[in-house]
C-alpha cells in the first residue's frame, strides 16, 4: 500500500538564500512595493517605488508612510491615508489579496495606481500594510486618445448625418413632389437607420464627454414627479400601439432633488425606452417615485423578458449586449445603460437592477434629496428670477479641479474647469464670470500673470478671484484678489470663501 506523504503548504530553498533571493524579486517587480509596520512607519520599499515617488529608499526606511503620500494631489492623499487607517482598524475584513484600491492618482505626467492591503502571517497575525503602486499611464493616454477619437469622429459625422436626415424628411414630406409606395418605403429605411445613426453618435458623445469630465450639468431643484409625467407623456403613444399598460405610481410630497432636468428626464427616459423595447405586447411598464429620509428613489419595472444574472453582472458596460435572441431583435446600441448609471453618480446618486428570466426586470436609482420636508409643507418652487452663477475654477491637479466642480455644482452653480492660463483669460471675455478660483502653479503660465491680465483689463477686473496656493502668496491681495486659501485645504473651506465672496447661501442638503 502506498504512503502518502504530505505537501508542505510553501517549499524554499535554506534560510540563508531566501534573503538574496526576496530582495532580488522585489528589485525585478515592475510595481512598486511599499510595506509599513504596525507603527505605520515604511519597513520595506523597492526600486520601483522610489523611482515612481522620487525618493532615496535610505532616507524613508523607518520614517512615516504618510510622508511618502505628500507628492499626491490633496484628494489622493487623504483617500490613502484614510484607506491606511481603515487597514489598520479592521484588518481582518479582507480576504487574501483583498485591499483597498485608489485609481486616480496623478503625480506629474504619471498617473499611478495604488492597492492596500493587509499583511497577515500564516498564523492569520497582522503585521502591517502592503502598498502597490502600479503606473497606468499608458493605460490612461491611450483611453483618453481613444475618448478624443471617438468625440472627434461622432463631431465629423454629425454635420453629412443632419443633411441625411433633413433631406429625406423633406422628400418624405412631399416638398419636391408625390411619391410612388416603394419611395416612401425606402426613404423611410433611410429615415429609420439614420436616427439610429444620431442616437449612436448622440451616445458617443455623452459617454467622451462624461468621461472626459466635460458634461456640464445645470443644477437646480427638480420635482421628480413631473420627470416621471414628462417621460410617461412620450412613451404612452409607443405604449398604446404595442398594446402595454402604462402605470405611475407616485408617492405625495416627495420632495425636491439637486440636478439637471433635462439629463434626469434622459435618465429615466432611457429606462422607460428599454422596458417598452424589451416587454412583450400586453406586458405592464410602472414608473414609481417614493422618498425616504433622505433620499427619493425612481423605479422602472417590467413584465418583459427579464435578464439573467450573469448577464445583470455586465449590463451597464459599455457597448454590453445581453446574449438573448429577444434583445438583440430590439434596436440599441449597449450604450444607453452605461450613460444613464454615469448621469444618476454624477448627481450623487446610485443605481442597480433586479430581474427574473420571463418575468421582468426593474430598474432602479436612488438621488440625495434637497431638503427635508414635512408631508404638510412641501419646498416652494425656485424663484425663476434667479440665474445660476458662473464660476471659473483654473486648476492644474485634475482630482481637485473635478472635486471642486462636483462640490460647486451642488450649490446651484455653473461650473467651468481648465488647467491652462490662457484659456482662461480667453473664456473670460467669451461668457460672464462670476468668480475665478485660481491655482498659482500652472503648466504654461504663472497664475500671478493670469491674476495681473486679470486686474489690468477693464472688462475682467471686476471678477472676483479666489487664490488657491501651496504658499502664502505675498502679492495676491495688492494685485485685487479677493482672498485666498493655502493648501493643503479641505474643499468645503474654499466653498466658504466662495460663498462669502459670491454671498451665496449655503445648500440646505448635499450629498
């Protein structure tokens, strides 16, 4: 009878060749390796990571983590460090490999990518954290070369598309004569796949401009009961042919949220749109609205052919088709999920999906309410007399300049961002400012020199402008800025120095 013999769990060579051989595979790792005891100070670092973080490996041995995070950006920085206190706090929450991932880090020109984790030994002892810090920059440059791509060739396409369609809208409308059955026929393919064509590019266009950051959304209190009415209004014509109950289902005094109508009502016109392409005739859609404490949630459900959960785990990728011969017989380009998830994030909310194969699906988001209302006294309507400010944010780190958006567009502004100094003083004379945020370390000029084309043009000298600095800046105020605050800084300190130069009042919910 044969013996087993049991497998140790690790094989090594003697004690005295593991050593060479560890510092040998640290020093080959294209990643750079960063581990720091229970103390937090760094045990361990690899070639990599001080060619990344610029650093001499002797002069950080020992010293603080922390220290080696202050090249990052503000928002980057503290993401980390609060991931390093959460290790530290629970380290027994992940699995092997499991961590906490930060993914937008830009240090100079790289963009790097960082993963924490715990270090556990073999008896399940926790020992400190390990930090992996990966260059995407490549990755990154070529995302964003394809995003420009794909923005510059839907831009080309719009213009032959609009003489398309608007050429045969007119032989379909019989402007240059009657037409025989078989013209109107093919003039109404042409008709047909050329909206196709300008949804496609529509679609395109969203998503480049989503990603790219520049999809400026117009803030302001929005009743979502009359989104959901203005979407029942449009689709109960398609309803109605195929045959398809239509039903609302809204819960009084919900409220008002923060967000821009017209991509709200894109939101659930998109739902709405697949639940009437993907429902059977004689199938029920229901659009449903209710509030909780703080939040409204909007529901779209179905009776249609439901989605399996392999697929409900990829539905809103980019371009993600469900592999069922029911939905690809319905018209789409596997863009429209992917664009409304990004809309509901970008208004501070979250969205997911419930399906059954054969018994329907439902969509649903949920969004920050403005206020808290009693169920007696709804908020008032806004005062249309009011227009939204413009702000001018010139920021070099883009983390901070999308953060300052974000935070800014919850106060019912309008936000604009560059990082570039002339362009700046460009826009100012292109559109009214309200108020300029400006960085003083910019990449072709120095914000002091933007400052001064500022003050000196008659035109410009009159908007108010908010210095943001690493220093003191010494000549700031004689120049006419009108405050100023040194980072690092939290952004809700720069919201108040905006809202006491622009006497905004602040917003009573945000997310």
């Amino acid at each position: 009878m044969e013996t087993l013999v049991p497998i140790p769990q690790f094989v090594t060579r003697p004690t005295d060749s593991v050593a060479s051989i560890e510092r040998a595979v640290l020093a080959s790792i294209a990643d750079g390796v960063i581990v720091n005891d229970l103390a937090g100070n760094v045990i361990l670092i690899n070639q990599t990571a001080c060619r990344l973080l610029r650093v001499d490996p002797q002069a950080v041995i020992e010293k603080p983590v922390r220290a080696l995070f202050e090249s990052f950006s503000t928002r980057a920085r503290l993401t980390l460090i609060d991931a390093l206190a959460r290790l530290d706090h629970d380290p027994y929450s992940f699995g092997p490999g499991e961590g906490i991932t930060e993914t937008v880090i830009e240090l100079g020109t790289l963009v790097i990518q960082a993963h924490l984790s715990p270090v556990l030994t073999e008896i399940g002892e926790f020992s400190g954290i390990v930090t992996i810090l990966r260059d995407i920059t490549r990755e990154v440059e070529a995302e964003r070369a394809k995003s420009e791509f794909v923005s510059n060739v839907s831009h080309e396409l719009r213009t032959p598309l609009t003489s398309i369609v608007g050429y045969t809208n007119l032989l379909l409308g019989h402007a240059v004569g009657p037409l025989s059955e078989p013209q109107e026929n093919f003039l109404g393919v042409i008709q047909t796949n050329a909206n196709r064509l300008v949804t496609l590019i529509n679609d395109l266009l969203d998503i480049s401009r989503i990603e790219g950051g520049r999809l400026e959304l117009d803030i302001r209190p929005v009743a979502l009961e009359d989104v959901i009415h203005e979407v029942t209004d449009m689709i109960r014509p398609q309803c109605e042919q195929k045959k398809l109950r239509l039903n609302i289902e809204i819960e009084p005094n919900v409220g008002f949220v923060l967000g821009d109508r017209n991509r709200l009502v894109q939101i659930v016109a998109n739902l709405a749109s697949n639940a009437y392409r993907y429902t059977l005739s004689g199938g029920s859609i229901t659009l449903s609205l209710v509030r909780s404490d703080t939040t409204a949630r909007i529901a779209v459900s179905d009776t249609g052919i439901g989605i399996s959960l392999e697929d409900q785990a990829r539905i809103f990728q980019r371009f993600y088709r469900v592999s069922n011969a029911s939905m690809f017989e319905a018209a789409g380009t596997g863009l429209g999920l992917s664009i409304t998830k990004m809309l509901v994030e970008m208004h501070g909310g979250r969205m997911w999906v419930d399906s059954v194969v054969d018994q329907g699906s439902t969509f649903t988001f949920v969004l920050p309410l403005q206020t808290e209302n009693s169920g007696d006294n709804p908020t008032p309507p806004p005062a249309p007399a009011a227009p939204a400010k413009t702000i001018l944010v010139i920021e070099d780190d883009a983390d901070l300049a999308r953060q300052i958006g974000r935070q800014l567009r919850l106060e019912g502004v309008t936000v604009l961002t560059t990082s570039w100094g002339e362009e700046a003083l460009q826009w100012v004379h292109h559109r009214p400012i309200d108020l300029i945020t400006l960085d003083m370390t910019l990449p072709d000029i120095p914000g002091m020199e933007v400052l001064r084309r500022l003050k000196a043009d008659q035109t410009t000298a009159n908007i108010p402008v908010v210095i943001v600095s690493v220093i003191r800046e010494q000549s700031g105020g004689s120049w006419g800025a009108s405050d100023q605050v040194t980072r690092p800084f939290a952004v809700e300190k720069l919201i108040a120095s905006i809202r006491q130069t622009l006497k905004l009042s602040p917003t009573a919910a945000r997310a």
